[in-house]
C-alpha cells in the first residue's frame, strides 16, 4: 500500500515535464525587417561634372547681366531725355564729359534743385549749371522742375519744363511771348469778355514796350505799369 502514492507522484512529475509553454502563431511568423536597399550612385564623368558647373556660371552670369543692363537702359534713357531737348550752335562738337553726367544726376535726384541751365561757353567748353549763368550767353537752354520730387521717366512731362533762349533776354522774351503765348490767349474765347479785354489791352502794352526796348527807342520792361 506505501508503494502507490509514489507511483502518483512520479507520473504527476512526469506529466508536468512533459508539459511545453505553447507559442503563438504569429510570434513565428513574423519576418524580420528588411534593412532599405541603398541604390547604387550614378556615376558622373568628369566631362559632364565640367559642363554642368559651366552652365551654371553662364546662367548666373546672364541674370547678373540682364539686371546691370535694365538699370543701366533706366538711367540712359533718363538722360537722354534731357539731352535730346538740347538744342544749342556747336553742340553736336562738344564733348559730354563725366562732369555733365554728374551734374544732370544731381538735378534729377535732387528735389530741392529748381532748374538746370546748359549753355556753351567761349572758353570752357559745354557747361551745365544748377541755376542761372552769371554771365550773359548768346544761346541757352533752361530745364525748370514744377513739381518737388525726383524725376522719372513716368513723370518727365509733367515735372519738366524746357525750353532755348537765343540772343539778348529782351528779345527772346518777345519771340517766346508773340509765339507761344500771346496767340493763345488772344485767341481764347471761353474767359469772361470783361477779364479778356482787360487782360489783353495790358499785353499789348507790355509787348509793345517790348518791341521799342528791343529796336532801341527807349522804354523799359522793368518800369511798366500794369493798371
């Protein structure tokens, strides 16, 4: 009878040996990762490495070009709008210099300078003056700035009055006047009757001592009265 309980006991041993801890399914199955294939590199010859770096270059080069060339056609064409309105005996054997570039960028610039002269001097040479010779010229142009703000190819018209002054001032103001301004107003029928024969009765006047101080038979411009 002592004999039995250890025979129970051995096959409950042996039983619970026997016994494995049971594993999933999926824990097998799992693959491991795959490290990422590293692609080969292209390889590039020394000829194409050098074209492209040229072509590169060339690329930067004429962007850099393109923005010189648009502010360099800016100022140009900025100065050759005065320039072109230039109109002076022996101007076209005159030599533009630095100097003149330099003093027309300051009138352009400069909205406090009110007006530019240009006019050929006997000695000097062409010459450019922000303001009026000292003394009297034969021939001379004027550029007067009307509005207070740097000029620009937009604004050139509006800005910019210009014109050419010939032989003594007296007479050239009544060329300007007999002209330009005198037929205008004259011929102007919109202002009130009253106001334009009034107007006109004293530019007759002035125009006509204009005409005796210009021929020598006395009269003063500065002395006129207007009534």
């Amino acid at each position: 009878m002592a004999s039995k309980p250890s025979t129970v006991k051995k096959r409950r041993l042996t039983s619970r040996a026997s016994v494995q801890p049971a594993v999933s399914p999926q824990a097998m199955s799992v693959p491991e990762p795959e490290s990422p294939k590293e692609e080969p590199p292209i390889a590039i010859g020394s000829d194409d490495q050098e074209e492209m770096v040229v072509k590169e270059e060339e690329e930067g080069r004429g962007e850099e070009e393109e923005e010189r060339e648009d502010i360099f056609e800016e100022e140009i064409d900025l100065k050759l709008f005065f320039r072109s309105r230039m109109v002076l005996t022996g101007l076209a054997d005159s030599i533009w210099t630095e100097e003149h570039n330099q003093i027309l960028d300051e009138f352009i610039m400069e909205p406090g300078e009110p007006i530019l002269t240009v006019f050929i001097d006997p000695c000097a040479g062409l010459k450019l003056e922000l303001g009026m010779p000292i003394q009297t010229q034969n021939q001379l142009n004027y550029f007067i700035r009307q509005l207070p703000v740097p000029i620009t190819p937009e604004n050139f018209e509006v800005t910019v009055q210009f014109g050419t002054v010939r032989g003594s001032h007296i007479p050239a103001l009544l060329r300007l006047l007999n002209g330009i301004y005198a037929p205008q107003i004259f011929g102007n029928v919109t202002w009130p009757e009253s106001i334009r024969n009034q107007f006109s009765s004293h530019l007759h006047k002035f125009l006509a001592c204009l005409t005796g101080k210009g021929h020598g038979r006395g009269g003063d411009a500065s002395s006129t009265k207007w009534e």
